[in-house]
C-alpha cells in the first residue's frame, strides 16, 4: 500500500529556509575562507532575503504548510521582519565587535543564522511540535553564543547559566505540551482550541490546566518574566555584547510569539478568562519587579537586562485583553524595541571597546564631552526607552496600554504607567553621568584611550536612531505593517 | 492485567537458561589444570599500573559528544527505511538531503580537527 | 484480559519527572544537573507514548514528537557537555556554585 506524501508547501516557509540554508553556506564556507568578516556580509545578504521574501508573502493569502504544521499568515511574517532586523543589527555589532577581541569566526554568524530560524519556526509555528523545535534550535545556538568569548571567564559562565536553567525550562515546557496532547488528543493549536469549544472538552480539565502553566511557565523564562528571571542579569552581563543585544530582542520576540499564538489561537475563546489572570500577574510582577531591581544597579548591562524584563511586562501588558489590537500593539512595541535597545547595546559595544572603559556606568561620566555624538544617541536611547515622546517607544507603550483600557483592565494601564514613571530614575541616571558628571581624572601616565567607531557598528547606531526617531514622529507605517498581522 | 507480563516472564526465563547451560556443560567439558598464571585477574597482557580511575583526556568527551550526535540522527532514517517500500522515489531526495546536511557536520568536525587525536 | 490503565504509566511518568527535578535541583555538579534534565525530559517521553497509545492512536503525533525529543535532548546535551567541557579547561571545576563572578 502505497503511502501519499502530502503537499509540504515549502514556499510558505521560504525566509526561514533562506536563513537557515544560509546558516550551512556559512559554516561551510568557514571552512575555505579567511577574512572571516566576509561571512558575516554574506550573512547579511542571507537575512536579505528571507525579508524580500517575507514581503512577498505578505501579497499572498496565508497557506498552511507541512500538514498544518506551520503556516505563513500576516503574525509570523511581521514577526519575521521583527527577528530579521534584530538579526541584521546584531550582525552589524558583531563585526566590529568581534573583530576587536580577535573573535571573529564563522560559526559565531552561523550560530546565529540558525538562532533566527529557530526564531522564525516560533512565529510560524500552528502545532506545538514545531513550537518546541523552533525553540530548541533558538536556545540551543544562543547557549553556545553566550558562552562564545572563550578568553573571558565570564562568558562561560553565562554560556552554562543560560544553558542550565533553559534546558530545565525547555522540559518543563515539555511537560507541559505532553499534557496538552494527553488532554485534548492534539499538538495542533487550533485542534486543541476546537476541543475547547466545540469537542466537547472539559473546561475545568486538571490535565489541561497544568498542562497550560506548564507552557506558561516555559514561555515566562524565555520571555524572561518574573519570577522566572533569575539568569537574565548574569547571562546579559557575562555574553559577548553583541550576543546580548541579539538575544534582549529576538529570543523575548520569539517567546512571545509562540505563547501569543498559542494563547489566542488555543486557549482563545473558551478558557480566556483563566489565563487573563495569570497573566496580568505576571505581567504586574514583572514590569515591578525589573523596574526596582534596575534601580540598583551599577552595571550598564546588568541594568538593562533589569530594564529588558522590564520591557517585558509591558508587552505582557498587551497580551492580557487577548484582543487583535492587543496583539498587533505586542508587534509595534517589539518592533520599536529591536531598533531603540540594539541601539542602546550598540552604545556599550562601542564603549567597552577599549580596557580602560568597562561597562560600569560610572564610567560613562563626561562622555557628553568627548563624543557629544554618542552620548546623544545613548540619550535618544535612554529617553526612548523611558517610553517619552516623541520617540518610538512612547508609542509602543502608548498602543499597548491602550489595548488594557479598551478591554476595560485600566487599572494594568495605571500600574504599567507608574513603572514608567519609575524607570525614569535609572534611565535618566546614565544621562546624568554623560552630560553631569566630569570623566574620572586620570592619574599621571596613565592615558586616556581613544574611542573609535569602525564601520558596521555606526551603521546600526545610524539606522537605530534615525528609525527611533522617524518612527516617533510618524508611527504610522509601523501600525500599518502590523495592522497586516492577523491569524491565518 | 498481569496476563501480559506472562510473555515477558517467559522471554525472561529463556534468556537466563541459555547462558547458564552453556556455562555449566563448558564447566563439565573442560579440562582442569590450574597454574598460578592461569589464575591471574588478567591472564593475558601485561599487569595493571597506577590508579584504575584516571581522568579521561578531555579530547575523549568531544568524540563522545559527536559520536552521539550522529548516532541520535539515525533515529530519524529508521521510520523512512521501514517505509521505503511504499513511499514515492522523490520522498528519497528529502532522505539524501537529511544525509547530506549530517554529512556537512561530519565534514565541518573533520576540518576543525575535532576526529585527530594527539 | 485486563490492559494496564493508561494511569499507571502517568504515575511512573510523573515519579520519573520528580526524580529528575529533585537531581536537577539537588546537584551542585552541572553533570548531574543535565542527568536530572534528561530524567525529565524521558518522563515526557513515557507521556507522550502512552497518551498516543489510549488517546490519539490514530494520529501517529505522539510517536513522532518523541523521536524529536529524544534527538533534540542529545543535541542538548552535547551542546551541554561541550560548554561544560570549555568552562572547566578554563576553571578546573564543573561545580555550579563555583560560578559567581557575575553579580553587580
């Protein structure tokens, strides 16, 4: 008996085959080439591609591909130009970065090749299966990215911290999905919504509810969320900068793209009122949590990995409604943040450049003084950040909290904006130490080491503050592109 | 229920007979002549040296580490063999094409100098 | 004859699940930690298999989710072990609590 192969429709899945075909172009051409720099362009060239290709999808009606298994609709091709811009910019960091400390390989943009499609699986995914791949092969290149500056200690500590706790998150992730299956018979999400509302599936099912924390309680570490954050400030501070300013973006992007689909596509209309509650919670605890803990902090990476978890509990914020504004309000603050934090950590990269400058914020004082150009992209960042007009991030929280007040949860609104509020102290401090504060004296003979900025890395703060800003004047392309971001 | 263990209580019992029939009819055939070299630990080969709990060389692990990569991803070719028969000759290029990206893993370990040992 | 209810295989799937969080927590070295992942990680294996069996024989799903399972725990664990490998050439221990030179 002859068995039928189902049409795969590969072409639903085109950015994310350019990426990860890219990934194994480069990790053979390591072998051959030289000037390794050259296959960090042709990574570039790769993510080039899988955007065109993207934006052509977006012209064609949303097919499911692989036997329902992942589909190409408005969501996943939004959320792969999200992790598409994260990429690129990161690459960008990269090259100047690595290039500095002697670390320039091959694998390092391949590694992170692989990460991005492991990112675009998580957005594209319609079954949990695909959710749990996409996952894994985002984690398991980013464990190796951390830990990927051999000659610093640090870095392989973060490498083993990061890889520790997210393997155990990555099983009880698991647990999780094995549950879901055993309660409703199905990994596929919009099978396992059908049996919720009409195949006559037990709302108060214990198996599906544990099953349900269970994800939940994965998708919470990779999103970073309270109380699940413990490794974010150690890993963001022990992994190469560029690394980091990939991983603040892109893998809380992917987190939440799975858990968006998987809550409003599975447990959308039935079971909404249950999850509502866990995750405003959690989205209550976190923005609190991330702003207080940002308050202490000295160093300029282990602050913004504070500020990150943050960031995600006010993009929590607008998955609690489960509304379609609420969503599309989720993709423009996380578009807003690819640009205005990788801009952010582009500033540090360029900073931490040198021995003589670590990445403490103290000694970012007199900056404003001996380069007035970066130290007002750091205060374009920082402002943006703090969620002030007329940048991008205004808007981003601006969207999103409105989404909480249409879906009559102002008070989310109140609590998201006093953290606002709150997050200005320590933004505004790093501000305060460049324009305030004179540079340390320097004691005799010792000299004061120039900061230089190589090609690729002021092509990232170029395009990061010139879209902050263009965004934060006119939002609307933005809101545009994800008003095309619907379930297929 | 337990009516299906039966057959694994069975199997079970067969697989112990055998080796010890066979290690008692050897003891009845075999011809006993000690001498002190016979009853050494290790009759062959020279004596043991040192500690027997040495620390592997670290090189040891990573052909531990690629050994099982590559010995995992077969897992994926055996549901295609059982079903060879029946699937079309095309679903064969998506089979090379799994093989070849292991073979690009295989190629990338052997140039990084991951299979020579020192 | 009476099949084995589908409960008694969750029990032993949920004591394989405790064993594995109680090592992963209880172990210092990062060795026996991945061994109590991997515990876990089988435990979803046994689910998987018997919910396959008693719930959803016909959609092959659960069978095959666990084959990528049980690969994607050996890529994890060999990524695992090659860092672990990597941080200890470098600071000769592989003990957890040895690793604290990252704070503020």
């Amino acid at each position: 008996m002859p068995i039928e192969i189902p049409t795969l429709n590969i072409a639903a899945l085109t950015p994310f085959l350019a990426v990860t075909v890219t990934a194994f172009v480069v990790m053979f051409f390591e072998l051959f080439v030289n000037d390794k720099r050259i296959l960090g362009y042709l990574s570039l060239l790769g993510l080039a591609v899988a955007a065109i290709s993207s934006v052509m999808l977006l012209g064609v009606s949303p097919a499911p591909a692989f036997q329902e298994m992942a589909i190409s609709d408005g969501y996943a091709l939004v959320l792969n130009l999200i992790f598409i811009v994260t990429a690129a910019l990161s690459i960008l960091i990269s090259l100047s970065y690595l290039g500095d400390r002697a670390l320039q390989r091959g694998e390092y943009y391949a590694l992170l090749l692989f990460s991005t499609g492991g990112m675009m699986l998580m957005g594209a995914a319609t079954d949990l299966i695909v959710v749990f791949m996409g996952l894994e092969i985002m984690s398991i290149a980013l464990y190796v990215l951390a830990a990927f500056n051999r000659r610093k200690m640090g870095s392989g500590e973060a490498g083993m911290k990061y890889f520790i706790l997210g393997a155990f998150a990555s099983a009880f992730f698991l647990y999780g999905v094995a549950l879901v299956y055993g309660a409703t018979g199905s990994t596929n999400l919009s099978a396992i919504g059908n049996w919720f509302t009409s195949g006559g599936g037990d709302l108060t099912d214990p198996i599906a509810l544990v099953g349900l924390s269970l994800l939940l309680v994965g998708f919470a570490f990779k999103i970073a969320a309270v109380p699940f954050q413990w490794w974010t400030p150690d890993v963001y501070q022990g992994a190469p900068t560029s690394v980091t300013a990939f991983m603040s973006v892109g893998a809380k992007a992917a987190g939440f793209a799975a858990l968006v689909r998987l809550l409003m596509v599975s447990f959308g209309q039935a079971f909404t009122l249950d999850w509502q509650i866990a995750v405003a919670a959690l989205a209550v605890v976190t923005m609190t949590g991330g702003n207080i803990a940002a308050l202490a902090q000295k160093d300029i990476k282990r602050m913004l990995a504070f500020s990150s978890i943050a960031h995600a509990g006010y993009i929590l914020v607008g998955v609690v409604p489960g509304t379609i504004d609420g969503v599309q309000a989720v993709l423009f603050y996380l578009m807003g943040y690819a640009f205005m934090n990788i801009g952010a950590f582009a500033v540090v990269a360029v900073l931490e450049h040198r021995v003589a400058i670590s990445s403490a914020i103290e000694e970012y004082a007199g900056l404003a003084a001996r380069k007035p150009l970066l130290a007002a992209a750091m205060l374009l960042f920082m402002v943006s950040l703090t969620g002030l007009p007329p940048f991008v991030g205004f808007w981003g929280k601006l969207y999103v909290f409105r989404a909480a007040v249409e879906a009559n949860m102002s008070w989310l609104a109140v609590v998201g904006v006093i953290n606002s509020a709150i997050s200005a102290f320590y933004y505004l401090g790093v501000v305060v130490q460049m324009y305030m504060r004179p540079a340390a004296a320097t004691e005799d003979g010792e000299e004061v080491v120039p900061i230089s900025l190589s090609g690729p890395v002021t092509i990232t703060l170029a395009v990061a503050v010139i879209i902050t800003v263009i965004l934060g004047i006119w939002p609307t392309p933005l809101v545009n592109l994800t008003s095309l971001a619907v379930f297929g | 229920m337990l009516q299906e263990f039966e057959f694994l209580g069975v199997l079970g019992a067969i697989t112990l007979t055998i080796p010890v029939v066979t290690l008692i009819i050897a003891w009845l055939l075999r011809p006993k002549k000690p001498n002190p070299a016979k009853q050494e630990t290790y009759e062959s080969g020279i004596k043991t040296i040192g500690d027997t709990w040495v620390q592997f060389k670290a090189q040891y692990y990573i052909y531990a580490i690629i050994f099982v990569v590559f010995d995992i991803e077969a897992v994926f070719l055996f549901p295609f063999a059982v079903a060879l028969r029946q699937l079309p000759l095309y679903s064969l290029i998506w089979a090379i094409v799994f093989i070849v990206l292991l073979f690009d893993g295989l190629l990338y370990g052997w140039r990084k100098g991951a299979l020579h040992w020192n | 004859m009476m099949p084995i209810p589908l409960s008694w295989w969750l029990t032993v799937s949920a004591a394989l699940f405790s064993i594995g969080v109680y090592g992963a927590l209880s172990r210092k070295n990062a060795i026996g930690i991945l061994m109590g992942i991997e515990l876990v990680l089988n435990a979803v294996n046994i689910n998987l298999v018997a919910f396959w069996r008693y719930i959803a024989p016909t959609d092959i799903s659960g069978q095959v989710f666990a084959i990528i399972v049980i690969t994607v725990a050996a890529a994890e664990a060999a990524v695992g072990l090659a860092i672990i490998i990597a941080l200890y050439r470098r600071r000769q221990t592989a003990v957890v609590d040895d690793l604290d030179l990252l704070k503020n």
